[in-house]
C-alpha cells in the first residue's frame, strides 16, 4: 500500500547534505501535512557506529513516530540503514503511516543508497546492545526484499493493534472509533438465516470520521455484486454470499478507487481491520473470506461462485471480463 504521501524539498536537501558531509551521521524524519520532513540531524562522533547510536535516545520519544536515517558505512555509497521507529504508544493512524511509506521515504532518497531498512518498536533497539541483538538475529532470518520489508512492518503494526502482541487487544482500539448509532443493528442482519445476498456498505463521514451505515442493499446476486458496490467512493462492506452452506458465508469487501482524496484513502486503509472487529464483536459476523479491490470490477464472480457455490441451482453464470480475482492480499497491499 502507498499512503500517498511524498518527500519535502527540505527533505531531499537535508539528505543530500549527510550524505556529503564527513561530519553527519544521518538525520531523523518525520511526517507532517502529508510530506516527509526532515526534523534534525546526527553528528558522527565517532568511527564506529555502535557508538554513535546512543545520542539517538534524546531524539526519539515513547509516543511519537520517526525515521531515522543513519550511515553505517559513511565510505559507501550504499551506506545507509532507514529505521522505521513506530512506539507502542504512537496514535494507531500515525503506526500504520509511518509504516505504509517507508517504502515510498526509500524509493524518493534513492534506493540505492540503503543496504539495509529496519522496523523497531521500542527506542531500546536503537542502541549499541539492541543493534547487536537485530545483527545477530539478521543473520539467522533469510533475506527479504525491499517490498517484503515493507509489508512485514505494516503487517507488524495490525497484529498488535488486533491483540496479536502482549496484552494490548484489538477492542481498545475498536472502542475508540467514532460509530453510528444502530450500525450493529445493521450489521447483524447478515447473521440471520435467509440473509443471502444481502450486501452492507460501510462508510466514514469526514471530517468527523464516524463510521456509519452508506446502504443495506438484500438480494444482491452475485452477478450485481459489483455493479452495488459504490463505484466512486472508498466502502468497506460485507456481503452475504448466497452459496449452499447453511452458514451464512460473509465477504468482507474494501474497496477504494484510485480517484479517492488522499484523506480517504487513509482513513478507509488504517481502520479496515479494526471496522471488521467492529463487526465481529458487536454483530458477531463471523467473515469467511476477505477481499481488496481499487475497483468493485476487479471482483471476479466465477472465482466465486466455484469456491462458495451458487445457492439457485439456475442461477446465470457470467463471463468475467475484469482483472481477475482480487484475491486477499496481506496487509496493507493494494
């Protein structure tokens, strides 16, 4: 997933200058009015970086987010580590942004220049003994690519919102999105019996971002799945497929056109997981399967319809003309 967010001039700047400079260790960033800004840079004091690390501590807080942007190897031109610092205690929208755009902070610097992007949670890991614990482990794990990189800190960031981690569970977070009343009401309809084909569109009412109830559309077929589907508006919405299983097997539907402001795009892309927890804990829609899509006409029904089975035994079939199926991507992937 890109957040859409880009790297400031001062940025690009600020960059060039440590990477110039005998005198700099690197610099730490940040985001702020959707830019990646340069916040303060690292003097090298010494010829080791180890030792270098421990003046980071004064720079780094428990709630707040950063990029920290260091040269482990100042006489290379592939030098650079990026540190992606998202505390525990960081605001749920900043982890996911800070985790969703490094890729996009490495890309715009110049990837080239980095060897090496680490993801950290705690300020410890940024000193000479938590370095030294996150070489050795390194050289223990296999390899990733950039992108895998990427995703492995996104998805990082979602267990531990979702209880994955520790004793932090997933409905503090859940308690703390804005609701509608009655949206539990609305979502429960598809645990009844006979809710097949019943499709429930979910929306966040910005500026205020309170999640509410856009439309609950019964007896959509799965031929019209896409067609119901907002075509112009981020949704995050669940359907009832109407297959043979005397379960109802619910689909759990996000989808967000690429015309969407960039607002949306976050707001819908940071609080999927937590909507459909919504939904679990406070209707108990069990999901069967999971969906992502920039467009409803990426949504394949042949795909399906031979996985879930069509409930009327006469039911058309369609001829898909789309994409193919967007199958359930990992976390924070579009």
């Amino acid at each position: 997933m890109q957040s859409g967010i880009s790297a400031s001039q001062d940025l690009l700047n600020w960059f060039n200058n440590v990477v110039s400079s005998p005198t700099l260790r690197g610099l730490i960033a940040g985001i702020e009015k959707e830019e990646l800004i340069p916040f303060c840079t690292i003097p090298l004091k010494s010829s080791s970086f180890l030792e270098d690390l421990q003046p980071l501590q004064t720079h780094l807080t428990p709630t707040k987010a950063a990029y920290i942007l260091l040269k482990t190897h100042p006489e290379e031109s592939n030098g650079f580590v990026a540190i992606t610092y998202v505390p525990n205690a960081a605001p749920v929208r900043e982890k996911t942004l800070f985790a969703s755009t490094r890729l996009t902070l490495v890309r715009e610097l110049g990837v080239e220049r980095f060897r090496e992007q680490v993801f950290v949670t705690e300020k410890e890991e940024v000193t000479k003994e938590g370095w030294e614990r996150h070489v050795a482990h390194s050289e223990l794990a296999a390899p990733l690519t950039v992108e895998e990189t990427d995703q492995a800190g996104l998805r990082e960031v979602e267990a531990r919102e979702t209880g994955g981690t520790g004793s932090r569970k997933g409905h503090t977070k859940v308690d703390a999105l804005k609701k509608e009343d009655g949206l539990a009401e609305g979502l429960r309809e598809l645990t009844k019996e006979g809710s097949g084909g019943l499709l429930v569109q979910l929306k966040f009412d910005l500026p205020d971002e309170t999640l509410r109830l856009a439309s609950s559309t019964p007896s959509v077929s799965p031929s019209n799945l896409a067609s119901t589907l907002s075509q112009n508006d981020p949704r995050l919405s669940f359907y009832s497929f109407p297959s043979t299983s005397p379960e109802p097997q619910i689909l759990y539907i996000y989808t967000c056109p690429t015309a969407s402001k960039v607002k949306e795009r976050m707001m819908y892309s940071t609080s999927k997981t937590f909507t459909r927890l919504i939904a679990q804990e406070s209707a108990g829609v069990v999901v069967a399967k999971s969906i992502e899509a920039s467009d409803p006409s990426d949504i394949d029904v042949s795909e399906l319809e031979s996985e879930f089975g069509s409930k009327a035994s006469g039911e058309e079939q369609t001829t898909s003309t789309s994409r193919g199926f967007a199958r359930p991507k990992r976390a924070g992937k579009r």
